[in-house]
C-alpha cells in the first residue's frame, strides 16, 4: 500500500518509525502472565523504563555500604586511599568477568568522581 506524501507527513514519528503500533489494541482486562504484561509494553517504553531502573540502582549503590569494600560506600571508598584500591579491584573483576560493560563501568567511574567532589 502506497501512501500519499500529504498524508506521510501527518503521521506522527512512532508510527513512521514502529508501524506495527498503528495495529495493536490495548485491552483493559488484566495481564494474566508477567510475558503479556512485558509484551503489551511498546519498545520505547521497555528502554525508558530499564533506563530508570538502572539509573535508580546505582544511585542506591553509591551511597549503601558494600561488603567488597570492607563496609564503607563507594563515595568513601572514593576519598580514601585503600578505598580507591578496593574499588579497582572490584571494577577490574567485574571488567574480566564480563559482569558489566565498558561504558556501564565509564558511567559509574563518571557518577563517583562527581559523588566524591561533593562536600556533605
């Protein structure tokens, strides 16, 4: 089915980009499984919502006593010398074991530099 340019440009961007999202009907009932629940969230919402997620739990692990680190926050550990080198030795197990990624680690590094400058 081809479209007509005028009508082209009144389509709003999701359905130009998801045209699959035109077609789907959104029900009132309940979600009788967490997969129907999960698949009735569009793709933009799933990653603004794991975004969020993420973000709200490393804000939690920032300022919560860790046991790796011998009880103190990362932002302690950050401002004490031992501190920083347990922290490495967190960051390079968690780097060789693949438990998180390069830019995953690049933003924790980046929020602790930031954390650490403040002054409580």
């Amino acid at each position: 089915m081809v479209v007509p340019p005028e009508e082209e440009k009144k389509r709003s961007l999701k359905e130009r980009l998801f045209p699959e999202s035109r077609m789907r009907v959104f029900k009132m009932t309940m979600p009788e499984s967490l997969f129907e629940l999960a698949t009735r969230i569009p793709i933009l919402e799933r990653f603004v919502i794991r975004r969020y997620y993420r973000q709200r739990f490393w804000e939690n692990w920032l300022v919560t006593g860790q046991d790796s680190l011998k009880g103190m926050t990362p932002v302690e550990a950050m401002r004490d010398p031992e501190g920083r080198e347990l922290l490495e030795r967190l960051f390079t197990r968690w780097r060789v074991n693949g438990e998180k990624g390069r830019w995953e680690l690049l933003r924790i590094r980046w929020r602790l530099k930031c954390q650490s400058r403040r002054v409580d």
